[in-house]
C-alpha cells in the first residue's frame, strides 16, 4: 500500500477527521500569488466536475491548492449551458465523483438539478473555494515554474437581466503544478454555413437553448443527431414544436438501457471478457431488435461498430430517451445535410427547400485549450486534447484532467492519479520547500 492510501486508510477510521477541517488545515483558499509569487501547492485551472474532484482529492491527501475559475460558480456548463430536461445519459454509479457517492434517495438517472445539488454538497464537504471570475489567458511553463495569468472580470446586471462588465485586473500566479481541468466542451462550436446571417429567424447553438415551452406552434430545425440535437429535438417535440433534425453524417444510435439493463453497464461487463468487435456485434444485434433499422429512419451507421469507433475516434454513440420512437411516428422529421440559408428557408443537399421560424445548432464544443496553454508537446494544438488517448501526465509538473473522452467516468480516474502523482512528489520534497519563496 502507497502512503497516502495509507494515510487514507487511517483516516477513514479516525472520528475526528473532517475533510473540512483538512480542507482549512491544507490552507485550501488563502490569498496566493495576487503580485506573481509562488504559490506552494497546484494551480487548477476550472472549477467543473474535473477541478472539483482534484481539488477534493488533493484535501485528502493534505495539498494545498488554488482551484480558478472563469465563472461566478462551479460547474459553469451543467448551470448556464444546459437544458432544463437534462438528466445524465449514464447510471450514477458510472458518474460520482471519487470519495462521495451519489445520495441513495437519487433516481438511476439522476436530473441536472440534483447532479447539481450534489456537487455543492461535495464543494461543502471537501471545503472547496475556488477563485471565481478568474479567467486564466495565458499559461506558460518559465523553465521552473508554470506562470499563470488570469482576467478578473467584474460584472453587474443590467436592465433585461443582461451582465455588463463593469471593470477587468490581471493576476499572476506562479506554482511547479499546473492542472488544466477547462473541459472537453468549454467552448461550443458554430460552424460556418452559406446564408447563415441572412436567415431572418432565430439562430442558436444548444448551449443557449433550455426549454422547447416558447417555440410552440412554431417550426424548429435542429442541426446535429449527437446527444445534444436528439434530446433537444425530443423535448421541442414533447412541446408541440414542429420538429426537423439535420442528420448530415453517419451515427451509432443505442438504446440507453436493453432489456432493463444500462447499455453502458453491459458494454463495459461484455468488454472484460469479449472482444471489442464481438461485443459491437451484440451490441447491435440487439439495438436493432430494440430500435429497429435506424438507417431506414434516414440515420445509417458507420461501417466501424460503436465500440471499436469509440476506441478509434473516441467518437461516442448515442443513447437514445425517446427521439427514435418520435422519429417512428413522424413527429420528428430527419432532413439531409444544409446546403445553404436564404432569408427564411433553408435549402438543403437534395434540392429541396423548408422555411424555419428557429434554427438550433446542437453542432457540439471544443477545448480551448490552445487559447491559453502555451505548450504544445503534451496537448495537441489543433484539438487541445492530449496527443496520446487516456494522457493525464505531461512534462514539468503539467495535467490533464478530463479530457479521456470518457465522461464524468474518466473525470474520477483522472483526478485520483493526478492527486496521486502531486501528492507523492509534495511529500518527497516536503512542505517546507515548496512554501512561497
Ligand atoms: C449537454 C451535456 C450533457 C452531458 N451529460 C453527461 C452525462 O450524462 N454523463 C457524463 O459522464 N458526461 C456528460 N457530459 C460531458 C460533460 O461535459 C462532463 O461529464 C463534465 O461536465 C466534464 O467536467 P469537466 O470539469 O471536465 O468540464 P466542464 O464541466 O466543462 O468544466 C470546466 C470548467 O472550466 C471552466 N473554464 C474553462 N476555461 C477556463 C479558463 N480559461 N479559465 C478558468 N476557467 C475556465 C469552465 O467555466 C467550467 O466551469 C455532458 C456534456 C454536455 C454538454
């Protein structure tokens, strides 16, 4: 056993240890490096689900951190960027953060509203306090330390409800760790489509959208079959919106659950003793004995089974809460991909033409990673993921977390190694030598 899953192991039998205790005890939050000094623990920069669970890890093992953080509160995405209907795609179990497990009164598919519930109670129980409004620009490694530059934005409500910026600082912080826990899908991607900016309706990209409630009545075209697009095409419909999807390349669409059991659960049981390729053929075998043939409904699959794509591209199937048995009845029409827009139409790649009242791009995020980080051996400029799949560790004190395309699964398995590594390295040096120069 390694010290610190020792020291937990003691821990976890000691009535008078309290995370938050630790969490003051680690000096977690105090004032750090406002004029550029050294701060003495890890800087983690984003305060979603990854950060969070770093930084809970770290208190654990009794490092110190500085968690920043662009928004006004935690887990940005989930709170401003999400649809009111959102319920994890996965079981709890597959998505806890580590060291709290979901309450057991939580559904299988727990709502946004309780996935949000619950990570405030983990910032309440690990003593987390991020820096809020600290919007990290630029990040750079100085040949000893990771120099951190971040934009202080200060803003307040105006008539609407609208923010207006009322004034921005710059701070410095300087540390030999440096976490980049920003997200797969800190930024949403718009993509550029002829006549976009004449279209006279309404033009919008899923993260903006919350509810179907104000389209009633009304024709809505949503542009994408991820996730995102399927659900926000299901609840239009449930809305009475009259409902088109854009399905412009191939797709593997699942059931969310077979037979009563999550496809997920069953694809990571079949993956510990078949192969990929044979548990894509079941897997498909019988997705089409639940779902029927999706390509007839005008959304074909890859030649790759879903599995073995997902390895490959990391490229993640669908599962689908309802969309295809909307698409079944005709309530949710699949068009082909958009050729272009004109002021109240949309033409599209077999010549036919549709007027739209409103257009949902559900077209998905980007890291922007390549924005800040200034250094590209470990990530990949062009994606801002790490080059090598399942990477947490680069060169001189730099991490990744959640970027393995794996979820708030993957988000678990990083935080621990990365609290692991630092922790070990923090204790090999000692406190002492890492305290503010
Ligand atoms: C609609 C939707 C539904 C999803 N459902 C599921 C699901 O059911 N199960 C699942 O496992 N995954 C799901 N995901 C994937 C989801 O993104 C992750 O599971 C989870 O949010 C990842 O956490 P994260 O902390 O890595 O990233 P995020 O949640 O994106 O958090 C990153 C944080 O970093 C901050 N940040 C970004 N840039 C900067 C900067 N320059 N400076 C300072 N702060 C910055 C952001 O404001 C944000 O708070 C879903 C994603 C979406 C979009």
């Amino acid at each position: 056993m390694d010290r610190f899953a020792e020291t937990e192991g003691k821990r976890a039998h000691d009535p008078l240890y309290s995370p938050r205790r630790a969490a003051r005890a680690t000096a977690t939050g105090f004032p750090v490096g406002e004029h550029g000094e050294v701060f003495a623990g890890p800087l983690i920069v984003g305060a979603g689900p990854a950060g969070l669970a770093v930084a809970a890890c770290l208190t654990m093992r009794g490092v110190p951190y500085a968690l920043l953080e662009r928004h006004g509160c935690i887990a940005s995405l989930w709170r401003h960027r999400t649809y009111r209907r959102l319920r994890l795609h996965l079981p709890k179990r597959y998505c806890e953060l580590p060291l709290m497990p979901f309450p057991s009164s939580y559904p299988e598919y727990p709502t946004r509203e309780q996935f949000l519930d619950y990570l405030e109670e983990y910032i309440r129980t690990f003593g987390i306090r991020p820096f809020f409004r600290q919007e990290v620009v630029s990040a750079e490694f100085d040949g000893e330390l990771w120099c951190v530059r971040t934009k202080e934005i200060v803003t307040a409500t105006i008539d609407g409800g609208k923010e207006a910026v009322l004034s921005t600082a710059t701070r410095e912080y300087r540390s030999k760790w440096l976490v980049v826990a920003t997200g797969e899908n800190a930024e949403p991607v718009v993509p550029e489509i002829d006549g976009i900016d004449c279209f006279k309706g309404q033009v919008m990209h899923s993260c903006d959208y919350r509810s179907g409630e104000p389209y009633q009545g009304s024709k809505v075209l949503v542009v994408g079959c991820g996730n995102s697009g399927m659900e926000v095409s299901l609840d239009l419909s449930n809305h009475n919106v009259h409902t088109s999807m854009v399905v412009r390349d191939t797709m593997h669409v699942l059931p969310r659950e077979i037979m009563g059991l999550s496809t997920f659960g069953l694809s990571l049981w079949l993956l510990m003793c078949l192969s990929v390729q044979t548990v894509d053929k079941i897997l498909l075998l019988l997705t089409r004995l639940v779902l029927g043939d999706t390509a007839r409904l005008g959304i074909p699959r890859p030649s790759i089974g879903p599995m073995e794509l997902k390895k490959i591209s990391g490229k993640t199937p669908v599962l689908d809460v309802g969309t295809i048995a909307k698409i079944k009845s005709g309530d949710i029409k699949v068009l082909p991909a958009i050729q272009s827009f004109r002021e109240h139409d949309v033409k599209f790649i077999d010549g036919k033409t549709e007027d739209f009242d409103a257009v949902i791009l559900a077209t998905g995020y980007k890291s922007n990673v390549p924005y800040w980080l200034k250094e590209n051996d470990f990530f990949f400029e062009k994606d801002g993921f790490p080059r090598k799949p399942n990477e947490w560790k680069g060169k001189n004190g730099l991490y990744a977390a959640g970027f393995s395309r794996r979820g708030l699964l993957g988000v678990s398995i990083d935080a621990t190694k990365i609290a692991d590594d630092i922790a070990r390295c923090w204790s090999d040096i000692g406190y002492e030598k890492h305290k503010t120069k």
